[in-house]
C-alpha cells in the first residue's frame, strides 16, 4: 500500500516545488503532475507531487479521520469529550492552513 501525504504548494520553480506539510514543515518536492499552482492543495508520494486533491476532499477526509480516531480512542478508554477537545485543536490547525493559502 502507498501513503500520499497532503500538503499545500508554496513556490514552484520549473519542475520542483516547495511544500508545506502545516505548521511549517516544508519540503522540496519534484512536480509530478501537471497543472499544479502555488496555493493548491497535492498528494506527496515518495517526494514527488503526483496529484491534486479539492479543498472540499480534503475538509472531508479530515472530517472521517477524526470520526475514527475519536472512536478508536474511546474504545481504548478514552474521555469522548477529552479526545474531541484535543481533535477540535488539530482541526482548528488545519482549517488555518487551508484558509492561508
């Protein structure tokens, strides 16, 4: 199984770009795929760009990420209102750098 990781292009130079992984960390990343401008949100695959994803996707697969991660933590014993607290804090994070961009 491949792991793409999102992240949000900040500068593109020719073929290379550099990318933004949120709160910071950056990377410079070979472009894969064609199309891409800075402020788009992209997959990452083994350093390189190789897709686009809608910020409407992304807000989506965020949404399930921590419908899971809620549940998993409750059925490890954990408080819902704590974990959902702390999930609030990481998505708050997120939308920030959605809305920056």
């Amino acid at each position: 199984m491949c792991w793409a990781v999102p992240a949000k292009v900040v500068k593109i130079d020719g073929p290379i770009a550099q990318v933004d992984f949120g709160g910071g960390a950056y990377k410079t990343v070979v472009l894969a795929a064609d199309g891409i401008q800075v402020g788009d949100i992209v997959l990452v695959h083994a350093g390189a760009v190789i897709g686009r994803i809608r910020r409407e996707e992304f807000i989506e697969s965020l949404n399930f990420y921590r419908e899971m991660m809620i549940e998993l933590a409750t059925e490890g014993g954990a408080g819902r209102e704590e974990v959902e607290k702390e999930l609030e804090k990481q998505f708050s994070t997120w939308m920030k750098w959605l809305k920056d961009g």
